[in-house]
C-alpha cells in the first residue's frame, strides 16, 4: 500500500505570533529581525512585505530600500518556542510518526490511519488555525519529497500579498506528471551550482531530468546525479526520521563594526567556546574536531579545523585550537565581520579509566559552573585567570 505523508509548514511564523501579541501589525509590512545599522538581516517578513520583494535572509538594509514603510520588529524566540510547542502538541495527538524540521515545519506518516491524508491534511489545518489563531499550508503525498514541493507549489499558487493557508494533494502514481513541468531548483539538491549545470545542457525543468538517462546523470554529478534521477521521477523511499542525531555544535557572532583588534577577537573566541562547551555538557556530548569560522570585511568566508588526540567538551581546549586556527588565517591587522566556533565529530564524554578521575574532576566543576549561570544569570561565577605576582 502507498504510504500517505503530510508536510505541515506553518505561514510566516514568527510574523504571525507576533501579530497575535500586537494586532496593530496586522496587515502592515514589517519584518522580524535585526536594525540595518546593526547589520541586521531579515528572519521572517510579513506577507505584506513580501509583495515589495522583501525575502528571509536579506540584509534588513536592502529590505528597507525594496519597502520603506516597513517596520522592524526585534525576534521574541521565547514566543516563537512556545507556540511551536502547541502546535507540534496537536500533531502529536494524530501520530507518534512525526519528524520536525524546525520550529514551524513537520512531516507526519499517517499510513496507518483509516481517514484519508487530505481529509486528516485539512482538519489538522483547522484545529491549528482554531486552537492557535496560526495559519498553516499542507501539502499530501505518498513520500516526503513530493508532499515538501506540494506544499512549496501550494503557498506559490496563494494570493500575492495573503497569507497562504494553502493545501496541495498529489494521488498515488501522478508524482513523475506532478513533477515534470516544475523548474528544477525545486528539486531537492539542485543547488545554483547544479541549476547552472543542468541549463548548461539545456535541461531546465525536472521533467526534462526524469528523461535523462540515470548512467548520464551519475556521469555528470556523481553519486549525486543517481539522486536526483530518482528524485525526478518522483520516487523517494526515506523514512519519517522521529529523531535526528546532532552532528556538530557551533556558535558565531557578527559584530557591528568590523574588528581588527587582537584582544577584541580573543576575546569573542573565548567567549564562544565557553557557550560551545556548556552546549556539550548540557547535551552529555564531546567532540573531536574543533571548526573556526571567519568572513573578512569583504563577505569571503573561511572554514579551518583540526582534530583532537582525544574526544573533548572543555571550553579550554576548544579555545586553543580555535585561537591556534585563527593565528594561522588571519594575516596581522586584517578585520574580521564574522567569527564562529564549532565542534563536530560528536560522541559520549570520555571514559577512559586512565584520565578518568582528572576529566571527571574537570567536568563536574564546569557544570556545576554551567548550572549556577543558568540559575542566577549569565557568567555571574566564572574561572580566575590571575595573572599577578606569586608570592
């Protein structure tokens, strides 16, 4: 039997809870995110801002020149969380096969359920609407790749200016014909890169993908190319993935002034590797390659890691490997718009019974620090780092 698969994507939510905590915003355009001054960039964006060109991820500055009457309201993420919580509560109620994307976006198997996908599909939108006062759009398929495009094809179809609160179903064995006269860059894995690839053979729809042969396709993008050849056609055979495994932990910070200033950058490392430690500890992980992250004043960014002798979560060692990786970048003077720190290569803490006691040692004193922060406010206990006369 085909499977029968919703994705659920709530519209334009961090607009949409803030229009629930201030109605005067209804209606208006505005966008959630940081001040232009503070280079700030644009989160999520009204529906009445979208019809100006106004997108997530454009600089706050370039949204204000496409729409200047837009207003700009600062991420509430408590809200955000807390919304997302209830909503994913009511999907919870229909099935425990449920895979979250992120805050506002879900994929639920409902297989096994007698009601169909598209009856469940638009209840499951009303209640929300209903219980929330937050719209969704849904889209319905027999697997996750076609139900995420009828979703994206649905909210396109919508009103310009409106919030979508649409619904697309593709039945069983019309994915291939559902597909074909899409552009590609709606495939999944069809990059700028790839797109730019494919037109270069005049191939520009996914239609015209599914009729390449899939030899052709592994010759030109390799292991890739066997992907979207099948993806093409429509065919896509993963599972609803109830939990995913965290792969890396990493923190970055743009600064509102370019920063030249050794002391400032060490700073900030420092800073960020003791929030990627407590991040480990918290999740009981360690990892074994530290990741520093850079973007010079003229946007070119820069990845460069090493990896450790031993599995780690201490925010020291972190910072040495990434002040090391930073000393070998970054040439003298050079200003830095962005800096972040990562661990990747995650696993258990050790537990070597050689290093045992002195890693325990270590690791209980950092999270009863962790601990004492987060009850009483931030950094208020913090390590000494004397420096003065020994006596």
């Amino acid at each position: 039997m085909p499977r029968k698969i919703i994705h659920i994507d709530l519209d334009a939510f961090f607009c949409a809870v803030e229009e629930l905590h201030d109605s005067s915003l209804r209606d208006k355009a505005f966008a959630v995110g940081g001040k232009p001054e503070e280079r700030g960039v644009v989160a999520s964006c009204s529906y009445a801002a979208r019809a100006s060109g106004v997108r997530s991820a454009m600089p706050m500055w370039r949204a204000l020149a496409l729409c200047p009457e837009m207003l700009i309201v600062p991420a509430k993420h408590h809200l955000y969380g807390e919304a997302s919580k209830k909503v994913m509560s009511y999907l919870h109620k229909i099935t425990h096969l449920i895979e979250q994307i992120s805050v506002d976006e879900a994929f639920l198997d409902i297989s096994d359920l007698p009601e169909s996908a598209e009856k469940i599909g638009r209840s499951l939108q009303a209640q929300i609407k209903e219980k929330t006062g937050l719209s969704s759009s849904v889209g319905v398929a027999t697997n996750k790749l076609i139900a995420k495009i009828a979703n994206d094809v649905g909210k396109k179809s919508a009103e310009k200016g409106k919030s979508p609160f649409a619904i697309m179903v593709v039945p069983n064995g019309q994915e291939a014909n559902f597909l074909s006269p899409l552009p590609v860059e709606m495939l999944w894995g069809v990059g700028p890169k790839t797109a730019t690839k494919l037109a270069e053979r005049g191939i520009y729809t996914i239609g015209e993908i599914a009729k390449q042969p899939e030899k052709e396709m592994v010759r030109l993008f390799g292991k890739h190319g066997r992907s979207l050849a099948h993806h093409a056609r429509g065919v896509d055979t993963r599972p609803i993935m109830t939990e995913h495994e965290v792969k890396s932990i990493s923190q970055e910070t743009t600064f509102l002034h370019d920063i030249s200033d050794d002391a400032k950058l060490e700073e900030t490392l420092r800073s960020l590797s003791k929030k990627v430690a407590r991040r480990l500890r918290k999740a009981d992980l360690a990892g074994k390659t530290v990741k520093l992250k850079i973007r010079w004043s003229n946007f070119e960014t820069f990845t460069r890691q090493k990896t450790l002798l031993t599995i780690s979560d201490s925010e020291d060692e972190i910072f040495e490997v990434s002040q090391s990786l930073l000393k070998k970048l970054r040439p003298p003077g050079k200003s830095v718009r962005l800096i972040g720190v990562g661990v990747s290569g995650l696993g258990p803490p050790l537990r070597q019974l050689s290093l045992w006691a002195e890693t325990s040692k270590r690791r209980d004193l950092e999270k009863i620090l962790d601990g004492l922060n987060e009850r009483f406010g931030k950094d208020i206990i913090q390590r000494g780092n004397f420096k003065g006369k020994q006596r």
